[in-house]
C-alpha cells in the first residue's frame, strides 16, 4: 500500500489550509497514494485563537475535507479542533478538543488528543480538553493507530494500538521547536516503531524557519522531519524542515517478519 506523508506549514485561515489539504491530496492521488496523512492542526495553526475556528465533525471544513478525500479517491487523515462538550473549562474558559479526522473510501472516524502538550513552558490544557479512547481504522487491508503528537512520549498508547491489530501508527503533529527536539521527535518515532514492530508514519507541521518565518514564542508550529519509520526502528524516508511530499510503501508481510524476528508484543509481561 502507497502512502503520503504532507509536511505543511498551516497558518491562521481555515480555508486557506483547506487549499493546501486539497493541493497536496491531489498531488498525493496522482503518485499512487491511497492513504494521505496531514499534521495536527492543519485546520489552524498553534498560536491562533482556536476557540472561534473550532467546528463539529460534520460542520463546513470536515464536510471539504470530506469532498477532497472522495475527489480524489483517497483516505485522509487531517488534524483540527473541534468544540468542547461545554462543562470542562480551564480558567473559566471553555476548551476545544484537538482532533484527527479520518475520512475515505473505506472509513470515517476520528481520534481526540488523548495526553496534551503541558510540557516545556506550554500548556495546551488551558485551551484544549483530553480525549480518553484509543482508535484504530484499517484501510486496505492494513489497520492503522492514531496518535497526535505529545502522544508519541508515551509507548502504552501504542501498544494498546497494537494490541487492538495496528499494523502501523500514524502521529500527526505540531512539534515544539527548542534545543535537541528534533532529536526527541525522531528518536520517538523510532522508538514507537520499534518496540511494537510496527511502522509508524509521522507526519508533523514544517519548520516556520525554512520559509523564513519566525517564532519569537517559542509556539509549537512544527519542527518538520517528518518521516515513515519501519517495524525494526528504521527510516525508510525522513524529511527535513522545509515543505514537501513524502511517499512511500507498506508492506504488512514486513510487519509480520519483524514480529516473527522480535516478539515484544507476544513476549510482553503486565506489571
């Protein structure tokens, strides 16, 4: 199965990111992609109100996000925020919730956050609420994990994952920029990969400062060096910070090798 990875850089438009989902979607489609992974909040960039841009799953930028899938026959995975249920607030704040849309083919589903970003002087908790479930889709033949971003730090969502049949995990992200994150993000998803013997496709947000772009704040808008990781840990493909398109091909029969070579998954012990 051919996938893509869409490393952009989304601004403050909704519609104007909905321009580049619909670009790189068709770019994607005429490379022989069927799955078509984007970043975490492609909908909106970090750093932006994102209360007023929050929409239900079936509201007007999913329906679009929707319309490019089937238009071009694909499954896409696309990070954006959505109201939050009403009673959890932080500060007296409402909060949105940061979510994955899946839509295609063969699936529609998405996956809310589950572990926010309140780590290296960012807290993600004042605007945005937890999710709590796990999800997998399977497009293809091939069962997929999602993961979104900080998500990738903690390995029991992955093997949960796993557990529940993925063959591969898909991270999206919007990665904090800052002394050796770069080496954190793709250290992580090796190891991902690695210790469930599963590929892992991780799309992040491209690095404001290869176009030029500054970021005085320190906001997490993304690193770049996104990157299709295979079953034993190894890159198949990395990008570096600037915009692009990463293709690539999954082959289950690599996973079942890999888990036939290195059984963590059967050799697991519950603590």
């Amino acid at each position: 199965m051919r996938v893509a990875l869409a490393q952009i850089l989304s601004g403050s438009d909704p519609q104007g990111n909905l321009e580049l989902i619909r670009h790189h979607t068709a770019q994607a489609a005429a490379a022989g992609a069927r799955l078509v992974v984007f970043p975490e909040a492609s909908m909106c960039a970090f750093g932006n109100p994102l209360g007023p841009v929050a929409e239900p799953l079936d509201g007007a930028w999913a329906e679009e996000v929707r319309t490019i899938a089937r238009d071009n026959g694909v499954t896409v995975v696309a990070g954006m925020f959505n109201p939050g249920d009403g009673s959890a607030t932080h500060g007296g704040r409402s909060r949105v919730r940061n979510t994955l849309l899946v839509t295609g083919p063969e699936v529609e589903t998405s996956y809310t956050k589950i572990h926010l970003y309140d780590a290296f002087g960012f807290a993600e908790s004042d605007t945005v609420e937890p999710g709590a479930t796990p999800v997998t889709f399977t497009v293809e033949g091939i069962t997929f994990g999602l993961a979104t971003c900080y998500d990738v730090r903690f390995p029991a969502l992955f093997t949960a994952n796993a557990l529940a049949g993925a063959q591969a995990h898909i991270v999206c992200a919007s990665w904090g920029p800052g002394p050796g994150k770069v080496e954190h993000w793709e250290l992580l998803t090796r190891a991902r990969a690695l210790d469930t013997t599963s590929y892992v496709l991780a799309a992040g947000q491209a690095d404001p400062a290869a176009l030029g772009i500054e970021n005085p704040k320190n906001l997490p808008t993304g690193v770049g060096h996104s990157g299709v990781v295979g079953p034993l840990g190894t890159d198949v493909i990395r990008a570096d910070g600037a915009v692009q398109l990463l293709v690539a091909e999954l082959d289950p029969e690599v996973v079942a090798q890999a888990r036939a070579t290195l059984p963590v998954l059967a050799n697991r012990v519950d603590l």
